[in-house]
C-alpha cells in the first residue's frame, strides 16, 4: 500500500502550511525561548528520527504521522540551516550552496538506484528513506534560500515571499501547459514552497519595525499548528469515508 498522499492542491496547502510552522516553532524554540540553533537542532533530528522510525514502520499512509515527519523535517531545518548560517557564520549564500549540492547528490543516488525519483508510488523502505532524506535537506535548504531573499537580497519578508509566491505559479502554469517531467517540477515545487514558508513566517513573525506583521513566535505558531491540525483531521476523515466506500 501506498505510503504518501496524492499529490493534489490540499496537498500543497498542507505543505506551505507546516514548513510556515516549521519556521515560526524553530525559531520560537530557538530564539524565543533562547534554546541556540546546535541544542534545538539535535532536539529537533531526535523527534525527526523518532516520527520517521515509526513512518517506516507503518504499512500504509496515515495522515497524522505523515504530517508528524513533514512538520519535523521543516522545523529542524529551520534550526540547522541557522545554525550553518549564524553560528558556523557561513553565511546564507554559503550554506546555500552547501545544502543545494547535497540535494543533488542525494536525488542522483536515489535516481542511480531506484531508476526514477517518482513520489507517487512509494511502498518500501529503500525508496522511502531517500524520499526522506531528501525532504530534510530540501527543507533546511529552503530556509537558507528565504533568509537570503528576506535579509541579503534586500527583498525584505513581504518581497522575498512575493517573488518564491511567483516562482510557484511558474511552476503551476509548467505543469498544465508544458512537457517538462512532473517528477521534475514536483521537486522544484517542493523546495520552493520551504523558502516561501520561512519568508511567510517571518513576515507573520517579526515586528512591524522590521517589516512584519508582529504576531511572535508564539501566536503565529499556535495558529499555524490549529490550521495544520485541522487540516490533517479533515483528510483523515475523507481517507476513512474511502476506505468505507
């Protein structure tokens, strides 16, 4: 049996969704509650490790625990791509192109491998840690790519959210009107939407005096998690009424 979701809108919304939390509830552990980008990172790859063991372990796609894997995968990224960029102090362009280079090598071993980087019929172990693995770092990635389009760019959050927005619809209109592979474009959308998540994020997150629309940490976050927690009950009851039918 299948162990990811179809690939339709709910699904992206879901995505843009968690990897938003996943910015706002990094930065919150990290900043807020003043844990440090190394402590937060190893507490964070912990409950990744532990959300992903028990993925592996089940025999179909159960929304919650999915869902669980994404949201870890994008608030540990968040606090390793700072970590790379503010304490390490290599920069967000460095890590940048650090983190883009080990994406690729990650996909090309999986495509060496697996003949083929398709999502959509992911049903054993080896396929799935790839899948994964590349996830994690495509969500670190995208947190470096939205702090330099926020911060170095000059963009600004609302900017830099803007033009990652653009980016996607790009990609939309690919996928309806051209040729190019699904897989391909799937990959593309897939790290695009982290930067917009962390762009958006801190466009919910800082203060107006920074260009933000001042919710915090706090308050961002809690909405975040009431609309992904919802979401997640809503596809939860529609795979329950199919599997009925």
């Amino acid at each position: 049996m299948k162990k990811v979701p179809e690939i339709t809108l709910l699904f992206w919304v879901m995505k843009i969704c968690a990897t938003t939390l996943g910015e706002t509830a990094g930065d919150l552990l990290a900043q807020t509650l003043n844990v440090g980008y190394a402590v937060s990172s190893l507490l964070l790859i912990g409950i990744f490790g532990i959300t992903l063991i028990a993925q592996l372990k089940a025999k179909k796609y159960i929304p919650v625990l999915y869902w669980s894997v994404i949201l870890a995968t994008s608030t540990a990224g968040t606090t390793m791509s700072d970590y790379m960029d503010r304490t390490l102090g290599l920069g967000y362009a460095t890590g940048s192109s650090i983190l883009v280079t080990i994406l690729v090598i990650i996909l090309a071993v999986w495509y060496r491998r697996e003949g083929t980087l398709s999502v959509t019929d992911i049903k054993t172990t080896r396929p799935e840690l790839f899948y994964w693995t590349a996830i994690l770092f495509s969500n670190t990635l995208g947190t470096a790519l939205g702090d330099f389009l926020a911060d170095d760019s000059g963009l600004g959050f609302g900017g830099g959210a803007l033009l990652i927005g653009s980016l996607i619809g790009r990609v939309i209109l690919c996928h309806y009107f051209t040729e190019i592979s699904s897989v391909i474009l799937f990959w593309i959308a897939f790290v695009l939407t982290r930067p917009f998540g962390a762009t958006f994020g801190d466009l919910l997150t800082k203060s107006t005096e920074k260009g933000g629309l001042g919710f915090g940490t706090q308050g961002s976050s809690l909405i975040l998690f009431g609309i992904l927690v919802g979401l997640i009950l809503y596809t939860s009851s529609q795979k329950k009424k199919q599997y009925m039918a």
